[in-house]
C-alpha cells in the first residue's frame, strides 16, 4: 500500500506541473488539429492525442507537452495495474478501479467527461473549447486522480487481516511457483535404467557389509579395494552411457575379486542387466 501512494503522489507532482501548462496543451492540440485538418470533432480519447503527436506535430513544444500528458496517462495505466494486483477488493473498490481502467484506455470516448469542483481546469476554456473540443480530454487526469485516492482510502478501511491474508496467499503462490521450479529443474528427464538401479542396490548392500565387518573386528582403516571399490560405485550411479557402465563392470568385478567379496556381489546383481534393451 505505501508503494502505491507513493507512485500516486509522484503522479500527482506531475499533474502539477503539467496542470500550470494548460494553455501550452491548449495550444499543442490546436496546431496538431490544424496540421492535421481535424478542426471539427472533439479531441476526445488518449489515442487520438497520441495519433496528433506522432503524425503531425512539427513543433518541440507542442511535442513536449503532449508527451508529457501521454507519460501521465501511461503511469496511471499501470498504477491501475498495481491496484488490481494488491488485494481482490470490495465491491466499491472494484467498482472504483474499473471506472479508472476505462477513463485510461487509449480508445474511451472522453468528450462528455467533466471535471467538477474543486478542479478548475474546465473554467480556463472558453465556453467553445469546453463544449465543443477540450473539456473531456483536460478533465481526465483530475477524474482518475480523484478515483484514484478514493480507492486507497476505502481500502485503507479494511481490515488488516484482509490485506494480510492476501499479502501471504501472494507470498505462498511465489514460494509454490519457485518450488515447482525447483522440483522440474532437479526432476530425471526420463526412467531409470535397470542398472543404475542394481547399482545403487550394490551400494547399500556394500556398506551394510561394510558396517558388519566393522561391528566385528573393530574399526579398521578400510583397505585399498574398499576405498576404490566406494569410489567406483559411487559414479558408477552418475553414468548414463551403456560403454561407460561395461568399462565401470569389468574393473568392479576386478576390485571385488581383490577383496573376497565377489560371491556376495553375485547374488544381488544381475549381470544381464549390461545389456541395452
């Protein structure tokens, strides 16, 4: 909520400043109308002001103060945006939050839109330009600004909870989003073959051994062949290539003989599952 009064009164600030130019809009439009031999219709929605500055605007001032009521209109745009985003509301704060989103669209019809006291924009034109060209597009940035706050004091009026709800329902949706990323990143791209299967089967049979012969005789420095033997296994898991696994089998069988073990080895693995299916 603090972001968005603070977007709302860097939004403001602007208007101000615009606002001290209306004569300089005022007259921007009246050139581009004229270049563009539109003298007749309304000035009446975001678009057309956009279509006067990009095909026939001639002049750097007048160019400056239409991109400058454009940039206003734009940031409120995506203010709206950030309203939407920031809890479902009320039915009063949709209603509100709608009524911005069409006053912003680039093809409202703004010809019957006035801004009422206390704005005063409408009160700097001439009865002609007020009725018949200008009014509706110098009142819509007071309108949405207006719209704007009534909206952020109505959900001011929530209750904490509400927003707090929502702030945590975003906050778990993100986290889920990231695990689910996570789970797909580290996810296998395909079934495991047989004998990364048996080989992991080895392994914990190795060590189990491992841990009975300890039980034993006591700890002992494990020999050479354990050693290469746990070394071997444990990337024997990793490999994925068929040539691999066979080169990895033969110097295994090799190690198992060097330490005894190659009966015990024989009976939890199958050796037909070298072969590629």
């Amino acid at each position: 909520m603090n972001e968005v009064k603070e977007c709302l009164r860097n939004i403001e600030q602007t208007y101000k400043v615009f606002q001290q130019q209306q004569f300089t809009f005022i007259a921007a439009l009246d050139h581009t109308r004229e270049e563009a031999h539109d003298k007749i219709r309304p000035v009446a929605s975001i678009g057309q002001v956009q279509a006067y500055m990009d095909h026939h605007c001639n002049n750097t001032t007048d160019r400056r103060i239409l991109l400058m009521f454009l940039n206003i209109c734009s940031d409120l745009n995506k203010l709206c945006q950030k309203l939407e985003a920031l809890h479902p509301g009320t039915s009063v704060t949709n209603n509100i939050l709608e009524k911005c989103k069409l006053l912003v669209s680039p093809s409202n019809d703004l010809s019957t839109i006035r801004a009422k006291y206390p704005h005063d924009v409408v009160n700097h034109l001439s009865c002609d330009e007020a009725k018949n060209h200008y009014g509706g597009v110098v009142s819509l940035i007071p309108i949405v600004l207006d719209c704007m706050k009534s909206w952020v004091a109505h959900s001011e009026k929530l209750p904490r909870n509400f927003l707090q709800n929502v702030s945590d329902g975003s906050a778990d949706s993100q986290k889920r989003t990231q695990q689910d990323v996570s789970a797909k990143a580290s996810a296998p791209l395909g079934p495991r073959p047989a004998i990364l299967t048996t080989a992991t089967q080895t392994l914990v049979s190795y060590k189990d051994y491992s841990r009975e012969q300890n039980s034993k005789h006591g700890k002992k420095k494990a020999p050479e062949w354990h050693r290469e033997y746990h070394l071997e296994i444990s990337q024997w898991t990793l490999e994925t290539t068929w040539e691999t696994l066979l080169l990895k089998g033969t110097k295994l069988i090799h190690l198992l003989h060097r330490g005894g073990w190659l009966l015990n080895m024989v009976s939890s693995i199958h050796f037909s599952c070298f072969l590629p299916p």
